[in-house]
C-alpha cells in the first residue's frame, strides 16, 4: 500500500518535506516522485516531444526521485513507467498557498492528482493557506508559509481513510487547510472568482511591445471570490479544513454515491484525528 507523494513545488520544498515525514512516522510506506524545480501554475502541463530525466534526489532517502519535468510527468513516471508499481494512493502537495475555487484549475498540484484519478490510482491534492483571509492566487512577497504540521496532521489522517474506504470513479479529492487553527473539516465546493474584462493594466510599453502582469502582482487586491456558505472560500475563512470531491466521469447519467462516500471518508478521518 505505497503512497506516492508528489508537488509543483519543487521536491526539496518544506511542504513535500513535511508531509512525507508524517506519513512515514505513521507507519505509512512513501515514494517521492517530485518535479526538481519550481513548477506551479503549469496545471496539466506535460512534456510531450523530450524525455525526462528521473534521478535519485541528492542527499535524500533512497526513495526521494526527481524529476525534470511537470507533476503530471511525475505521476506518469510513478505509475505509467513502473517507478512505483505497488501504489495505492497519491497524494500531491502540500502546496504553499491554497488551491480554493476556480484557482484549482491553474494548479500544478491538483493537476498531478488528476493525472492520478485518469490512472485509476486514487488522488488527493492538498494546500496550507498562507496567511488567514489570503486568497490572492499568487502568494505575498516575504511572508513564510503557515507551519505545515496542522497540515501533515490532516494529510495523514485522509491518507489512512482513504487506503480503508475505496474512492468511487475519477475523482480527486482538493483539500485545503486554513492558516489559522482548524476548527473542524467539512465537505465543499469550489468556490467562483469573479474576473472582469479590461482590468488588466499595462505595466510597460517598450515599442511596439506592451507588457502585463496576467494576475496582477501578489500584493494586489485578489479578484473577487464567492464566499457562500459551502464553498471552499467560506470554510477557509471559517477556519475549517476545506475537502472538495471532484469528479472526472465523463457520464453524467453514472452515480457513484460520490456525496455519500466523501461524508463517511470525513467520519473515518475524524477518528483518525479524534476529533
């Protein structure tokens, strides 16, 4: 029952770190299969005409593999090339800066969990807000991450539930974990963003050249979010441990009890969490 852990943040960054620590202290076997640079923002990006290198990570574990390309080559990698043929479960993240809303589909994170689901591995994508009530897509300049243990404490107990309790069809689980202490976890949806047209501004013109800033800068104002009762946004804001079930079945006439499931999921990582 192997976990495969996976990012875009890097394979030497603290959140990938962290949470493979808590998974192995509780017992749970762990393959590191991390792109070797940076790459969020690249959602379901692949690398399509080159060959990725895979190496061992340097001054890692034996099971620490890094990658130069995507998270979606990651998983292909794991899971398509053998790399980890015993998997059970792959879990991305944990992502600096959350994954709420409309943002998910931007996110390298949550398209390596996907790539997941497409292979009928189960997936779980997760996130740590940075600060409480950020929900900027880019993350603030000079402020450090919230502390990932509140995080890895989360992510252990999903991963146990998710090893005993079968996930119904292609569907990915996008967690998000609030900056201040949790006051429960709950099942969401996606919240909305609201983006208007024209709203980007010019920040240069050299020539026949203009030049934008696609998302604005990480200390703009954020684009306008939904923040109803039920979606990811409320509960980060709430303080509560946002888990949205996504579904990827292409046939909307199928019921995979997907509601049902993720309730009794939550009920068996709650006694994980004794809580």
């Amino acid at each position: 029952m192997t976990i495969v852990l996976t990012n875009d943040d890097g394979v030497t960054a603290t959140g990938i770190g962290e949470l493979g620590a808590a998974l192995a202290a509780a017992g749970l076997p762990v393959v590191v299969v991390a792109p070797e640079a940076n790459q969020s923002g690249v959602s379901r990006a692949a690398t399509y005409t080159n060959p990725v290198r895979v190496s061992r990570a340097r001054d890692a574990g034996p099971n620490v593999f890094s990658v130069s390309g995507t998270p979606v080559d990651c998983v292909r990698v794991a899971l398509g090339g053998g790399l980890v043929p015993d998997a059970s479960l792959v879990i991305s993240g944990i992502n600096h800066g959350c994954n709420a809303g409309d943002d998910m589909f931007n996110s390298g994170t949550v398209g390596a969990a996907i790539e997941s689901a497409l292979f009928g591995v189960p997936a779980m994508a997760i996130s740590q807000q940075s600060l409480p009530g950020h929900f900027n897509i880019l993350e603030p300049v000079g402020v450090p991450t919230a502390s990932f243990q509140q995080s890895s404490e989360y992510g252990v107990a999903l991963a146990r539930a998710l090893l005993n309790r079968p996930i119904p069809g292609r569907v990915v689980l996008n967690v998000n974990v609030p900056a201040q202490p949790a006051t429960g976890i709950g099942i969401t949806r996606l919240g909305k963003r609201f983006n208007e047209r024209n709203s980007l501004v010019p920040v240069a013109n050299r020539g026949p050249a203009t030049y934008y800033l696609v998302y604005g800068s990480s200390e703009d104002q954020p684009v306008p979010y939904e923040t109803a009762d039920g979606t990811d946004f409320a509960a980060l804001r709430d303080g509560v441990v946002s888990v949205t079930p996504v579904s990827y079945e292409h046939d909307p006439g199928v019921d995979h009890g997907i509601g049902e499931w993720a309730e009794a999921l939550l009920e068996d990582a709650r006694l994980h969490l004794a809580i």
